[in-house]
C-alpha cells in the first residue's frame, strides 16, 4: 500500500505526464493546422485550351479586379479584398512595381506598401486566385512606368529592345520576384493562389519603332520567363506575335472582337478599362456601368474567358509615384471600389448582379466548345451555348443544372428598342444592351437595366486645422464652414543656391541626369552682365529682351534677381519669356520641375526632363547671347525637402507665426497640427484654397496638389449608348481637377496630427480643412419591368422551369455602408415618379403610402429590401401603366445624428 506521500507524488507523476502528451499532441496539432494554413488551396496545375483556363483540370470563366498594391495602405487590403469578392471577383490582379521594390539598384524594398507577399497572401487566405504582371515594364499611370531611374544610367543601355544590359538588369529583377513568390509557396501548384503571369506590357503598341531588334526582344523576353519554371502559363498583353507558348490578351474598352494569334489559346482580357486617369487642368472621366456591363457581356457572348478590370479599385499615388507628364495623385479610376475604399454605386452593385448571371451560365460555357451564332435583327443577334453533358468540375446535381444551355441576346443598335423572337417566346432588348438567359429562356439580367441603388458620396466639414505651437482660439463659423480661427507657423523656401553640393558645369544639363528623380527640383543659376549701352539700346529701340528655350517640360519657373518672372507649364513646349534687367550683374534662375515622369511610349530612357534644345537671350545690343554654352550653377532640390521640415523630429527650421492677413506667398513652407474626426470614414485634406505644392502627414508623403482648373466647356449629358471613349461623359467641368486627398486612417492617430504644406505658388493654409468622406445618401429606382434579384434566381431552382422568373418580384435593396443606419427616407414614391437621385419628382401617379411603407420597411436598419408590387402599396395607384418605385434614403452612423449640418454634395455615379 502506497502512503498519502506517495500517492501524492504518483497522481502528480500521472498529472504531469498527461500535461506532456496533451501539451504534445496539441503542439503537434497546431503545427499541422499551421501547416494547412499555409495551403490556401490543395495544390492544382492552371494549363489551358482553346476555350478557357483549366484549373486544376477544369475550364473555369473567370472575373478578376485589378488592385495595386502601393496604391493603399496594407491596412485596407484586406477590405479591398473583401469588396472585390462580394462583387463576384474570383481573381486579383497586379502589377509588380520595379522602382518601388528596387529604389537602388541591388537594395530592394517588400515592406510597407510595397509588401507584395502580404498582399498575396492576403488573396490567397480570401480564397481567390492571383493574375501577377510583372512586366517589368507596368505604365499604369505610374512615375517612369515603373523603372527605376537608375536602369537609365547604366552604360550603354537602351530599353526594352534588343539590348543586353537592359536584359541582364530585366531578368535579374523578373527573376528576384518569381523566386520570391517560390519561396513563399505562392504558386497554384504549391497550394499558392497565383495562377497566372505577365511579361512584358503593350509591347506591341511600340514594337515597330525598335525594328528588328524589338521582334528579336518578345522572343528573348518569352523564352527568358519560361525558363524561370514558374509553373503557371505566361500572358502577354496587345502582343499579336507573341510566341506560340505564351498567351497574347487584349487590351482596350471592347474586346468582344479580339482573336489571339492561334486557336489553341484562350480569349482573356487582361485589361477592361472601366474609366480612365486624369491629367492636372483636365476635366474627370467616367465611363457609364450600362456600357461597361454591355461590353462585358458582349465579351463572354462572343467567346471571352477571363476578364480583368482595370481597375476594380483604383487608389492613390502617394508621394511623387503618379506618372506623367501631369498626371494627378488621385487614381480613383472611376472605379467600382473609389480611391478611398467605398463602394461606388451603381457600379459596384450593377457589375456585381452582372457577374451572378454570368456564373449561372458558367456551366454551359464550359461545356461548349463555341456558340452557335443565330442573326435575331439587322443589329440583334445571338449567341447560343450547349451542351449535351453535365460540365465537370462544377458541385451541382443534374437537378439543380437540368439544362446546359445559355443564351446571349444583343441589340446593338445605339437608339432604338428591340424586339426579337428567341426559341419562340418574344423578348425586348433595350438599345446597345445584353441580355441573359441562363436557361436560354429567362432573363435574369440587361446589361442596360440597372436596379443597384446610387451612392452620393458627402463630405463633411470637419474642423480647420489648428497649431499645436500657437493656442487655437474660439470656435468661429464663415460661409456655413466650421472653423478654428488659429495660427499657423511658416518658413520660407530660399529661391537661391543653399546647399554646399550644388556645382557648376558648362552648358546646360538634362534634369534627370542631375536629380536621379530624388526631387522634382533643379534650379539652374547664371549670372547677366547688362551694360549701359544695352539699357540704353533698349529704351531707344523699344526692345524687350527674351530669353527663348526651344523646349521644356513639365513645369520651368523664372527668376530673376530673386523675383518670379513667369511660369511654362507643357510637355516640350517652346519658351519665349520677355525679362528685364538691372544694369551690371542680374542673376537668372531657371527652376525646373517634374510632375511625374513619362510613363508611357516608346524610348523612356531618352525622354527626360526639364530643357532641351537651344536657349539664349535675344535683343541684346550686340547680338543675341547663347546660354547653352554658358556656366551655370545646379541645386537638386528645395531646402526643405532634403533638412527634412516635414519630419516629426525636425528641429532645423525656423518657424515663425503666420499672420491671417499675410499675403501668399511663393516657395512657403506651412505647418500646423489637428485631431483626426471621429469614427472611421475615410479622411481627407481639402486643399481648394491653396496652389501648387506637396503635402505630408506625420511624415507621409500625401502626394501632390494642384488646384489647376479644368475647362469649362465638354461636360454634357452623358448618354451610355455607343462606343465609349476617353473623351465621353467627362465630368467637373470648370472646376479644379482634384481639391480632396486622401489620408489613410492608419497614418493619424487621435489627436496631434502634424501636416506640413510645401506651397510653390501662392494659397491660404487659414482655408485647408479635414474632411470626411462618406456615402451618406443612397437612391434607387426600380421598376415592374426590371428582373428578380439575382440572388433569388441564384437560390431558386428556376431554370429550366417555364415562366418561373416572370412570376418572380423585382425587388429594391438599399444598404448603408458598415457602421451605418438608414436614419431617414426624403423621398419614395410608387408610380410615374421622375427625375433622378437627388432629384426625384412626384409624377401623375402615386400610391399615398409610399413614403410610409418604405420608411417602416427601412428606417433604422442597415439594409431593407421592399418588393416592387401593387400589394405592397395597398393596390394599383394607376392601372394600365408600368410602375416604378424611387427611392432616396439618408445614411447616418448607428451611433451620430448631427451628420448633415454642414455637409456638401459629391457626385459618385
């Protein structure tokens, strides 16, 4: 018999061994989960057919958003991600930015924004697939199209040609960035999400000006990325010779006409643009959803099997990252998700009912080898999809998929409604419209037939900023805006040399020789001995003296003896500047700036910046005088930018008070600090009341602004029907280009938040505010003649069943944003309403309980749905007309009513 001692010891022995087996097997478990988590999906081989990829063995119609990276903080990524799937996404699509992950040639960068990793791993954990471009060329819009600007500097370099300093430095990089993506087990066949690889970019747009040393550079340039072993197929985009084994895709607004180079390969769209960028002094674009949802489906109807859009998010260039010439910081795209992360609605909603529709047509588009073509009218047509087997690879019964047969039905004539004749039953198709009929019976979507609500996006006044260094004084209120009246502090740019590396050379030195692109600023400095002769030919004659450059670009500013004489803004533009001088010696300064560098076109490397050509005085008494050749002095930079001011721990300017009544000033550095608003919608500077200039929070670079204006002429009604273009639909007329930029959240903290202005050419900081951006009123319209929702179809066992969605009930959904609630409705009516969003009007018909109905239906939630029928509003208001219901409903946090005192509209469509 054991004593109480030893029984003691014994039950402790037994405690602690089963302490160690479980501590054990549950070490052992998390490694194996861990392991697991690793695999976003069971490994599977991406090849493909004539028709579609196959993944995993599986012809798969694919919808991908396009996202790029830096263009948000790795804060927003995940709800970027998100966004993108609940709109039907199966794919996220990047490019690979070069000069972002190598600033300096061997010294790289995958932190931060820049942490392309995290953000694949971000869409593989979401369950999507990943399109990686990784070019190395990317254009998008982004400084230099992406190189870094030391590949120019390499002896004896020439881009993109037959080069081989230029393909050793591109393998080398493409390389580094497949190996990554290795490492980190990304790829399909390692249970990664990356499906799919790009070389190269729009190539072809600019082969024929390389000659045979182009033709010569796709074949090396396809050789060397199937060399790499990635394991996944390789895309080339607008790149009709593109070798057999790589899969040449289109580029454009519409490719449901685009055929690759062989039949063995797959009709993909690598980039759908779904809007356009925007140039400083230009007016906005947007493309309109009825025509990007008509393209889209034009695209699948006529054979189309993965789609990109470019882009489903667009973001922001922060810092000096837009490309150029003289393209603005927002990238917002006009896409479905906007620059600050919310959905832009009807877009987002429209393409989202689009995507539904089309995966219920996926199984027939699989089976299918090729649609029969059936002529409906002079412009209506059909394309029809079947198949006499059960498609693999999709996890659904014979009887939820009793038919594989889809159809496409297309009107596109550009004005007139059509009725057409389909397996005999009779169905109107509304001007350049798609309709689908995943059954090849019911509608259950038009392209032209938008029932997602509107979002008005509004900005709130938040309060002015106010100056740690000097004591904020009452709160006061001018023009309806909540105010601070307080200080701000100043310093002033020197417009001279400062540094002790300036230099001085002979002749005149192209811009991006000297900066390396570290600034946008190289000021020149010479000096011009004016003698008494010449004052006095001057005033005898009537003679001006000009100094004439043959060329500069993007922004050359004038000194001189230390006062702007005038300003060039241009790509390549001639200068004729009229000057005048003291006698003796007057010193003349030539700023030079960059606003982004050519990110397009062929021989980037060529291009540079700032003065080309000629340049020289004339009307002198003896003869025009040639600076070309003269001695000048070079500074990069301004002082601020390289002692750091906008820095939390710079101690080395001199800051002074700000008056109210100070006039703008040239060159001035601004300083202030402010709490960021409550809650979390997105943040925004509303730069309206200053110039030019760059601005940082807390030591971020928020990019730069300008409040240049756009013409006030080209903005007329936009009608979604035919062809668009860049130059269609163009909106903000008359206005400055961009006034808001964006401050991600996670770059404040709550209170003290440093903002430093660099102002080139005159503002009032006293006018800078922070704003809210929010979508604070939602609208929609729906009618008796619109579809069921698609997730009711999707839910329903409706195809093949005769009649089943016609006696279904178009419904009208409206949802707030999260964190929000639908606090009031301001206007619905169910009959003859007109107008449209912020503009509703009663019409001759109207059922009285509208505006009650739908307000018990749907104040005080988040989202509400209400059914588009006569029983809903106690019985026909008018009978014999097609009813529609309107709707405008105000949004408010759950937790805040005071919103709408003192807010402004913005317009999102």
């Amino acid at each position: 018999m054991m004593s109480n001692s030893n029984i003691r010891n014994f039950s402790f022995f037994i405690w602690l061994c089963v302490f160690i087996t479980v501590t054990v097997t549950v070490t052992k478990a998390e490694k194996n989960e861990k392991k697991k988590e690793d695999l976003y999906f069971k490994p599977f081989n991406v090849t493909y057919d004539h028709r579609a990829l196959l993944i995993d063995g599986h012809r798969r119609f694919l919808i991908s958003a396009g996202i790029h990276y830096p263009r948000a903080t790795p804060e927003m990524w995940p709800d970027l991600i998100a966004k993108s799937k609940e709109g039907g996404a199966d794919v996220i699509e990047t490019y690979v930015f070069w000069n972002g992950h190598e600033p300096l040639r061997g010294q790289y960068n995958f932190e931060g924004r820049y942490d392309i990793v995290k953000f694949a791993k971000l869409v593989g954990s979401s369950g999507l697939y990943f399109f990686l471009r990784i070019g190395p060329y990317a254009c998008a819009e982004w400084n230099f199209g992406g190189f870094p600007v030391w590949l120019r500097d390499i002896p004896g370099i020439e881009f993109r040609t037959d080069n081989a300093p230029f393909k050793e430095e591109m393998k080398r990089f493409v390389s580094k960035v497949v190996n990554l993506m290795r490492e980190e087990k990304l790829f399909s066949w390692q249970g990664g999400p990356i499906i799919l690889l790009q070389i190269e970019n729009e190539y072809g747009n600019i082969e024929s000006s390389y000659g045979n040393g182009g033709k010569q550079y796709v074949k090396w340039a396809a050789r060397m990325a199937l060399s790499l072993g990635a394991g996944v197929p390789w895309v080339m985009c607008r790149q009709q010779d593109a070798p057999s084994d790589i899969i040449d895709t289109c580029n454009a607004y519409y490719c449901d006409g685009f055929k690759p180079n062989s039949n063995h390969k797959p009709i993909i769209w690598t980039e759908n643009w779904d809007g356009w960028y925007a140039d400083w002094g230009e007016r906005l674009p947007h493309r309109p959803v009825e025509d990007l949802a008509f393209a889209v489906a034009r695209f699948f109807q006529r054979g189309g099997s993965f789609v990109n859009y470019y882009m489903f998010f667009g973001g922001t260039n922060f810092g000096r990252t837009a490309g150029g010439p003289l393209q603005i910081t927002s990238y917002d795209y006009d896409a479905p998700i906007d620059e600050y992360g919310q959905l832009s609605e009807p877009k987002w909603g429209h393409l989202k009912d689009l995507h539904a529709a089309l995966k219920l047509c996926e199984p027939a588009l699989v089976a299918a080898d090729s649609p029969k073509y059936i002529k409906l009218g002079p412009k209506q047509e059909a394309h029809v999809y079947y198949a006499s087997v059960h498609p693999e690879g999709f996890n659904l019964s014979l009887s939820e998929y009793p038919s594989t047969c889809s159809a496409f039905l297309a009107n596109i004539d550009e004005r007139k409604t059509a009725n057409v004749t389909f397996h005999g039953q009779t169905y109107t198709i509304p001007p350049w419209s798609v309709s689908i009929l995943p059954d090849c019976r019911n509608t259950v979507f038009n392209t032209a037939k938008v029932g997602a609500q509107t979002s008005v996006k509004l900005v709130e006044f938040d309060l002015l900023l106010a100056s740690k260094v000097l004591p904020a004084q009452q709160l006061a209120r001018h023009n309806g805006i909540s105010q601070i009246s307080k200080s701000w502090v100043t310093t002033k740019e020197p417009i001279n040399i400062w540094s002790k590396n300036s230099f001085t050379a002979l002749g005149i030195w192209e811009h991006l020789n000297v900066t390396k692109d570290l600034s946008d600023y190289l000021w020149y400095s010479t000096r011009i001995f004016v003698s008494d002769d010449d004052i006095l030919f001057w005033k005898e004659n009537g003679v001006t003296p000009k100094l004439t450059i043959d060329g500069v670009r993007d922004i050359l500013r004038v000194f001189v003896n230390g006062e702007l004489i005038g300003n060039v803004v241009g790509k390549w533009v001639k200068v004729i500047q009229p000057v005048q001088f003291l006698p003796g010696y007057n010193e003349l300064i030539l700023l030079s700036q960059t606003v982004g560098l050519q990110n397009y076109g062929a021989f980037l490397e060529k291009d540079g910046g700032g003065i080309r050509g000629p340049i020289k005085l004339t009307g002198f008494q003896n003869g025009d005088i040639d600076l070309s050749k003269s001695s000048w002095t070079y500074q990069v930079g301004l002082q601020g930018e390289f002692l750091k001011f906008y820095s939390e721990e710079n101690d080395k300017a001199e800051w002074v008070e700000l008056t109210p009544d100070a006039l703008p000033s040239i060159f001035t550095w601004y300083k202030a600090y402010f709490d960021a608003p409550g809650g979390t919608d997105p943040v925004a500077l509303d730069m309206e009341s200053m110039g030019k200039g760059q601005a940082w929070v807390n030591g971020h670079h928020i990019g730069r602004y300008w409040t240049r204006v756009s013409p006030k002429n080209g903005c007329e009604v936009c009608d979604y029907r035919g062809s668009y273009g860049s130059e269609k639909c163009l909106t903000n007329c008359g206005k400055p280009t961009q006034t808001l930029y964006h401050v991600p959240r996670s770059w404040l903290r709550a209170s003290d938040n440093l903002l430093v202005i660099l102002e080139e050419t005159g503002g009032n900081p006293f006018r800078i505010s922070v704003k809210l951006h929010s979508a604070r009123a939602i609208c929609a319209q729906v009618s008796e003649s619109h579809y069921p929702p698609l997730q009711n179809t999707m839910n329903a066992d409706f195809i093949g069943q005769e009649g089943s969605v016609n006696s279904m009930t178009p419904e009208m959904h409206l949802r707030c944003q999260d964190g929000q609630i639908i606090s009031s409705i301001t206007f619905a009516s169910f009959g003859s309403p007109g107008g449209s969003c912020q503009n509703f009007s009663r019409g001759n018909c109207h059922a009285p309980r509208s505006m009650s109905i739908v307000s018990k239906e749907c104040q005080g939630k988040r989202s509400c749905s209400i059914k588009i029928s006569n029983n809903v509003f106690g019985g026909d208001p008018c009978q014999g007309v097609v009813k529609t219901l309107s709707v405008e409903a105000r949004c408010t946090s759950s937790s805040s009513d005071y919103f709408f005192q003192n807010s402004e509209a913005v317009s999102s469509f």
